[in-house]
C-alpha cells in the first residue's frame, strides 16, 4: 500500500478537527477507548451528537478554547491506501505549526466556512501552499448544513478561490461541498446535494494519484554521521550515514562530495547488517567509498554529473515564524541538513501583503510575516531549488542568541 501524506487548513472555527474527527468515525478508525474518553468529555454539539473534533485536540488548551493550536498526527487506513493526517491551526498566531505540518504533504486540504467564503487565512494558507509546492489542493466548502446546501453558495466560494490561485503556483484544484458535522459528502455521497456528481471525500482520498516527483529527482545524500570506529576489529572502517532525499545510488556509482567538490566511487552500501546493490529515494544507509577523501557532517554526496550550485549568496523564500522581529543588522545561523553556518540579511526583497497578495518593499518582518530575501552565508552551501528537490532546498535559520527557529525558509535562486 502506498501511503497519503495530507494536512487540513483553514481559518478558526472552519470546521477541521471536525472534518478529520468524522472521516476517522466513519470509517470506523476511531479505537473504543477514544471513543469512551470522547463521551467522558461530556462535549456535544447543539444537536446532541458528539463533538468530533475532540479527537484531534489533544491539548487541554485546545479542547477548552475549541481551536486547533499544535499540529496533531493521525493515521488510518482503507482496503485502498494508508493515510497520515495533519491537523494544522487555522489562527494566524500559530501559522508557523501549520507550515510545520504542511512541509511534507502530498495534499492540502483548504477548509472553507460556507458563509464566509474566502478570508484572509485562507489567502494565507493557500500562498504557504504554493510556496511549499504542494502538488495538489482540495477545497472542501465546509457548512453546506448551515446555508441549507445551495449550490449558488458553493459555485461562489469556488469562482472566488479560483480567482485567489490565478497568482499561485498551485497546479491542481479539487472542489467538494461538506457538511463535516452531518457527515454530509465525508464517507458517502449526499442526499442532500444530489446536484454535486463528484465523489465524496474518502473516495477522492483513495484515488488521487500521489506525486513521485522527488523519486525522479537528481540524487542527493546528506552526510549526517562520518562512522570511523578505529577499533582493531573495524581499523579501516569508514562509512558515511544519512538518508538518500533524491534519486537514487548503486554500487560503483561515480559520485562527487559537496561542497569540496572531490569525486570517488560508490564501494558498498550497508542498511543495518545487509549489503544492499542500490539505495532508493528514503532509505537510511551507510555508503562506503573507493577513495578515503575529506567529507564531513553536513557534506553532500550526489552522482557525477548531477551537482548541484554552490554558493555563499543566495535568494529564498521566508515564513517569519518569532514574536521578535527580523533584524537585518543581526548574524543569523542557516542549518541545512547537518550543516549549520551563519548568515547575513543581505536585501529584504519584498514581503507579501496577505490582503491583496501583492509584494511590498520594506525591512519590516514580524511573526507569521511572508517574503523572499537574500542571505550571505560565512561557508559555501550545495543546495538546489525548493521546486526542484523540497529536501535539499529547504532551511531553517535560528537566532544565536536563544537558539530558537525564527523561520523556514525555500531557496529559490543562488548566485
């Protein structure tokens, strides 16, 4: 079975813990001793039933304020396919836990209130799904219980989020009605939309192709661990550990460390105590080279060939995730993979109004803010194009200072 890595987003109270709360129910994934602490709860909706939602927040925090303020996991399966959910917040004050659940997804699913159409988060969320490259978007137009289900209602939510991602690079828009509180087009078809001919929410869940574009990409492996015990058993042993985020590696593959730029050949390849002829896109491995040259944590193997550029400048796409402002005059730390080095603000190129999604000038970046800078780094960095490889172009910077994350950021260009 393969496997959908998907996340919900919306703004406060759109109904996404419900919507994940019910498809876990009705597909009858939801453990007896969940559903006894549910009803230990003692929380229901107007009409009675139980409230769902309480199965995705797990905080105490969440269940007495009802929003979402962590990202909460949930996994199920069907006869189709596996499922890993991302419960993401839908207030701006935790934007930054929503891009932290939607990094790895296949698939966005963007809640929409009925009777509120298109808001400012959902503007919000939409940008961080174009900017993560998510290949794929469902809208599921929430409420349709609450408007009385009328299809004016959800053709007007749809032509005006079709407007939003004229701007965005979003590839593929999915549209399905819901009512995630009556069960309403999650598991099974709605009678009460008969005018909706697509398919229910599981169903387009277990169809979906799932992209293999990281599969396909030019192959990359990280150095997190040079392993050179020196012991009289193992005098010559050297390997380097990590995870292959790109491609892939055979035996006597010519590969070329980054960012040094000395080549060798793939000599053998270990997974715990098997040798192993190719190493594929995911798998944890030990590779062995011909050639004893100088790689250390945070290097790079890739195949001859297929290097990528290297640089100490370059451009990329930020989410502002600290109540304390950017400060350009501060040296930041980059961590990239096991590498870490400082940086430079070098221009804050724009910073994106989330009103009107149109770029504006100014050194200004405050918490949950969005735009693209340019960085200088003290150590040249190997790294590719967020779109081309979302592993090796995909960064974190911290503050010295305290050690905290302060943003994510996407490479886009290196100079």
């Amino acid at each position: 079975m393969d496997i959908l890595k998907f996340f919900t987003a919306g703004s406060v109270d759109d109904g996404k813990s419900t919507l994940i709360g019910r498809l876990l129910y009705d597909t009858n994934s939801v453990l007896d001793d969940q559903l006894e602490a549910i009803r230990r709860a003692n929380r229901k909706n107007n009409d009675g039933t139980l409230d769902l939602a309480i199965l995705t927040d797990g905080l105490k925090a969440e269940r007495e304020q009802g929003i979402t303020i962590d990202v909460a996991y949930k996994y199920f399966q069907t006869e189709e396919r596996k499922f890993i959910i991302a419960d993401t917040p839908g207030h701006i004050q935790y934007t930054r836990n929503m891009v932290t659940g939607a990094s790895n997804a296949d698939l966005a699913i963007i809640l929409i209130d009925a009777r509120k159409g298109v808001v400012e988060q959902t503007r919000r969320h939409s940008f961080i799904v174009s900017l993560l490259a998510i290949p794929n978007v469902l809208v599921c137009v929430n409420k349709m219980d609450m408007v009385d289900y009328d299809h004016s209602v959800f053709d007007k939510v749809k032509d005006d989020y079709e407007r939003l991602t004229e701007s965005l690079n979003i590839r593929q828009v999915d549209y399905i009605p819901v009512s995630a509180l009556k069960g309403d087009n999650i598991v099974n078809r709605s009678a009460n939309m008969p005018w909706f001919t697509g398919s229910p929410l599981l169903r387009f869940l277990e169809t979906i192709p799932i992209s293999q574009a990281v599969e396909t990409a030019k192959a990359r492996f990280p150095v997190q661990w040079v392993i050179r015990p020196q012991t009289d058993e193992l005098h010559d042993y050297r390997g380097y550990a990590g995870r292959v985020i790109g491609g892939s590696f055979r035996v006597g593959d010519p590969v070329v460390a980054m960012p040094s730029g000395f080549g060798s050949v793939i000599k053998r390849i270990e997974l715990a105590s098997d040798d192993l002829n190719v190493a594929e896109n995911g798998a944890s491995v030990v590779i062995h080279l011909t050639d004893d040259i100088d790689i250390s944590r945070g290097d790079i193997l890739v195949k001859q060939g297929e290097q990528p550029a290297v640089s100490r400048q370059f451009e990329a796409e930020i989410c502002w995730m600290d109540a304390k402002s950017l400060d350009p005059s501060q040296i930041y730390l980059l961590q990239h993979h096991g590498k870490t080095t400082k940086v430079k603000v070098q221009d804050v190129i724009y910073r994106i109004d989330m009103q009107t999604l149109e770029k504006s000038s100014g050194s200004e970046f405050g918490l949950n803010d969005i735009g693209k800078i340019q960085f200088k780094s003290a150590d040249p960095l190997a790294m590719d194009p967020y779109t081309a490889n979302k592993a090796n172009g995909g960064a974190i910077l911290i503050d010295s200072r305290n050690n905290l994350t302060v943003a994510a950021l996407m490479i886009t260009k290196l100079d």
